[in-house]
C-alpha cells in the first residue's frame, strides 16, 4: 500500500510538471473557471444584501457551505478526472484490457492517467471561504479543525464512491458517462444548504445518495441553534459525525461490491 501511495505522487508530480508546460491551456482553465466561481460568489453577495439569514443560515454560514462544496469538487477533480473519460468511451473501446496488462489495480491506473489543474481554482476558492469563516469564528479549536478535516474526507470518500458506482456501469454496459452526468450534477445543490429545496430533493441527498455530507451537515456540526436536534440519546455533534462517517463507509463498501462485481463480469480481476 505505502508502495502505491509513493508511485501514485511520483506519477502526479510527473503529470503536474507536464501540464504546467502548455501555460495557455493552464492559464484559460484556470482563469475560466475562477470566473465561475466570481460570479457564483458575486451572486451570493447579492442574496445578503437583502436579508441576513437565508433558510437560517448566515453569510458566515453560507460562505462555509460553499466553501466546502468547491474545495470537495475541486478535490476530486484533480485526482479523479479520468474515470469521466472510461465512462463514457473507455472501457467500451477496450481499454481494461490494457490495465490488466499492468501489474497494478486498475483504478489506481485510472486516476493516475491524468491530473486536472482546472481543479486549482475551485480549491482556492473553497479554501478562501473555508477561511474567512474560521476566522470569523474566534474561538475555533484544535477539535474544531480536526471535525472539518474528517468531513472534508468523508465528502471526498462519498463523492468517489458515486463516481466509481457510476464508472462500474460502464463495466457492462460499455459506456455510463450519461448516468455519471446525472449524479454529478446533483452536487450543485450542495452549495446550498439543503433545506432550501423541497422535501423529497431533502430526503434524496441526506439518505439516497447522501451529498449532504459534503457541505450542509458539516455547517450543522458548528450552528447552536437547532430545535430539531432536542431530545436525542445522542449529541448533537455525535450524531453528526456518525451519520457523516456511516454514510460515507456504506456508500464506499457498496461501491466497492459494484465495481468488482463489473469487473468479474468483465473478465478482469484486478482492484
């Protein structure tokens, strides 16, 4: 395993160093997608000049979701680009059989095909965000920073599961990036808090395919005053922190169970 982790950041740092020689390209993803995030921010400036809550939620508050939900995006995009590319032709034009001509498990030939430095701008603005309401906070603790770096993982190991669901179709269908469109998108409303939306979009993002973990239920860990919270056997941050880190194994071990199940089927046998 330690083998792997070493050659996964050789392999990265050979991929960043290539991709930072084409500096045109570099330059307009990265300003391209900077612009969004302005104008996604630019709107959300707008929003609270109008009033100082939304759904409960302050500017501080809100700034954190959506912090959290660009720097988990722009996390995964930047080391788990390449499945979008097997999804929707790879695996149909025969490329499992080159990875099980390696002798290394397939996903991680996967993600270390490719390296996405759009992903910097996200992650900038993510961690800016993430920032500004640490900062707000006075009183954040050693703890405090301990619970936003399990959540940020738990986001990461959930987002990976939906796109490794998704990419295991492909497995027998030949191509699934239509489907993997469709999940990924859902993780629009995650820069948001999920209360805004109606019950049902509610019921699918905190216990279907539980996206709520990425933003919305880490803001929940640091907000005091939730009423629906009162008269549980457990803490209100236990609970919290359970249902982020059960969530996030069930989704990860039913991920886990698809794609090998695909590749079985498939005639691969590699991990």
């Amino acid at each position: 395993m330690l083998s792997l982790v070493k050659l996964y950041f050789s392999i990265t740092r050979l991929r960043l160093r290539s991709a930072f020689y084409y500096k045109a390209d570099f330059l307009v993803g990265v300003v391209g997608m900077l612009i969004g995030q302005a104008i996604m921010l630019f709107t959300l400036s707008i929003i609270y000049t109008q009033t100082d809550e939304l759904a409960g939620f302050t500017l501080y508050e809100m700034m954190l979701v959506m912090g959290l939900s660009q720097l988990v995006r722009g996390l995964d995009l930047f080391y788990n680009d390449y499945i979008w590319v097997e999804a929707f032709k790879g695996f149909a034009s025969g490329s499992l059989y080159y990875y099980m001509t390696k002798p290394l498990p397939i996903y991680f030939q996967i993600i270390t095909m490719r390296v996405n430095t759009q992903s910097l701008a996200p992650i900038t603005v993510g961690l800016c965000l993430i920032s500004v309401y640490i900062r707000h906070q006075a009183n954040f603790s050693t703890l405090d920073y301990i619970a936003l770096l399990y959540f940020i993982l738990m986001g990461l190991i959930i987002l990976f599961s939906v796109k490794l669901i998704t990419a295991s179709l492909a497995l027998w269908f030949g191509k699934s990036g239509q489907v993997m469109q469709l999940f990924y998108e859902l993780i629009e409303f995650t820069k948001y808090p999920i209360n805004i939306y109606h019950f049902s979009i509610q019921i699918l993002l905190l216990y279907v395919i539980p996206l709520g973990v990425i933003g919305f239920i880490p803001v929940l860990f640091w907000k005091d005053d939730l009423f629906f919270f009162q008269n549980l056997p457990l803490s209100k941050n236990m609970l919290l922190v359970s249902y982020s880190g059960l969530s996030a194994a069930v989704f990860f071990l039913l991920s886990l169970f698809i794609w090998k199940k695909g590749l079985r089927y498939s005639g691969a046998s590699g991990t």
